[in-house]
C-alpha cells in the first residue's frame, strides 16, 4: 500500500500566511504575500494492491507536483510518503510517463533490447532467456512478434506506451504511477491502451495512480477518484458516484465541461 499524508510542496520560499491566502477561498495557489506557489497542499490518501486512484483536475491543479512527488522527483516540504509502512524508495515505484522516451527509453533500440535492458538490470544474464522473456512480454501487451526487431523511434506513441509497461513487468514494482496515459492518442488508440492498462494493473496487483484530465480514462482505469483544484482536495470517492453525482462546485464544472 502507497501511503500520503498532509503533503505539501512549494516552489518559493513560503510565509506564515502562504495556507490562508491561497486555496478555494483565494481562488489561486499563488500567494499574495510572498509569491510562493503552494502547489500543492496537505494531500493525504492511501492506495491498496489491486486498487488503482485516478487524480484528476484542470492544469495548474497540482497533478503533475503531486506525482512527481509520489515518484521521488521532489522532495515534499512537509508531510511524508510511505510504502508498505516504510519510507518511500525508488525501487519501489515505476513511473509510466506521458512521453515514452523520458522514461529512459532508447529510440534508436528495438523494442526487444528495451526490455532486455530492464532484465539485464535484474539480474537475468544469457541471451537465450533474455531474448524469451523480453518476446513474452512484449508479445502479452499485444506488440506482435515482426515488431519486436523494429526501433523504438518506429512506434506510435500507444506502442511506446506498452513498451514501457512491458518493462514495468519485468520486475513488478509496489507501486504503478500512470501519467496522462492516454493524452494525444487517437481515439482507437486510447481505447486499445486503455484495455492494456487494465490488464497490467490487474497482472502487476501494484498500488496503482493515474494522473490525467481525460475523466474518460479515469472512469475506467479507476475504482477511486481525488479531484485536486489549487493544490487542495475537493473532493474524493467512488469514481462513478464523484463523476455521475459530484457534489463540490468545481467537480461540477470538470466534469459538465467534459460532457459539452
């Protein structure tokens, strides 16, 4: 289980008056006394294996700190998170990233040698093996055996994608964070990768978050919803009940404005 309590990040040197002038009733997360930006703001929730979190909100709601928080890319100013009752650690957490190729993916590689580098680092050693496992896996997220040989750079961006989720099997990780994993598909695209994700998350058993604006692919990647808005949660539950009935004023605004 990925465990967040009252995290908070910053970005400006804060005040004792940054919480009080910033959030819902400011209506910004920019504070008018110093200028700091409180993107984020006492945050705190817990996900369980098997289960996977949509977090959604509008650009400049805190998705993208609070994730990159989650994935050790900064350190939260207050607040802590946890895995398994323990300090977060890197190896316990696998990023899939809305640009395949900032996960340290190798364009000019094929597909096969993408993976083999993740089995390399685990400790797998002859080619043989190598070679079987990478094809195995690249083979069950439906990247057909002619295209195992082909470079990456080669790929649509929704085969980039189940490249980076074969690798993720490879050595299967405590915890699955998911970064607008459909943004800039197409339509046929997104529905295909969507049943993929499913599947990873169902194979992996990983405490599994998805950041995303697409409440599209949050209602069926997610069994549970945190809406963010200047940093704060606005509200959070079931992902049908928040999307069908949602009860906070700008959960009724994403979610109308997605429907228009």
């Amino acid at each position: 289980m990925i465990s967040v309590r009252g995290v908070t990040h910053r970005f400006g040197p804060g005040c004792p008056r940054c919480a009080e002038l910033t959030g819902e009733a400011a209506g910004t997360n920019r504070c008018a006394v110093c200028g700091t930006v409180l993107a984020v703001h006492d945050v705190s929730f817990d996900v369980g294996p098997h289960e996977v979190l949509g977090i959604v909100g509008e650009s400049g709601s805190g998705k993208t700190t609070l994730l990159k928080c989650l994935n050790m890319d900064l350190r939260p100013d207050e607040g802590a998170v946890t895995v398994a009752g323990q300090p977060i650690t890197r190896s316990a957490v696998v990023m899939v990233h809305q640009n395949p190729l900032a996960a340290g993916l190798y364009p000019r590689l094929a597909a096969e040698s993408n993976v083999a580098e993740r089995l390399l680092a685990g400790g797998v050693r002859t080619f043989g093996e190598i070679h079987r496992r990478a094809a195995e896996l690249l083979a069950e997220l439906g990247l057909g055996a002619e295209r195992h040989t082909d470079p990456l750079m080669t790929f649509s961006g929704g085969m980039q994608q189940r490249v980076q989720l074969a690798r993720a099997l490879v050595d299967p990780p405590q915890v699955l964070l998911l970064d607008e994993p459909t943004t800039g598909l197409d339509p046929s695209v997104q529905a295909d990768l969507l049943d993929v994700l499913q599947r990873v998350t169902d194979m992996l058993g990983s405490a599994s978050v998805v950041v995303s604006h697409d409440l599209a692919a949050v209602r069926v990647l997610a069994s549970r919803i945190v809406v963010l808005h200047h940093g704060r949660i606005v509200e959070e539950g079931v992902t049908d009940q928040v999307l069908e009935d949602p009860q906070h004023p700008y959960t009724q605004l994403l979610v109308s404005s997605r429907l228009t």
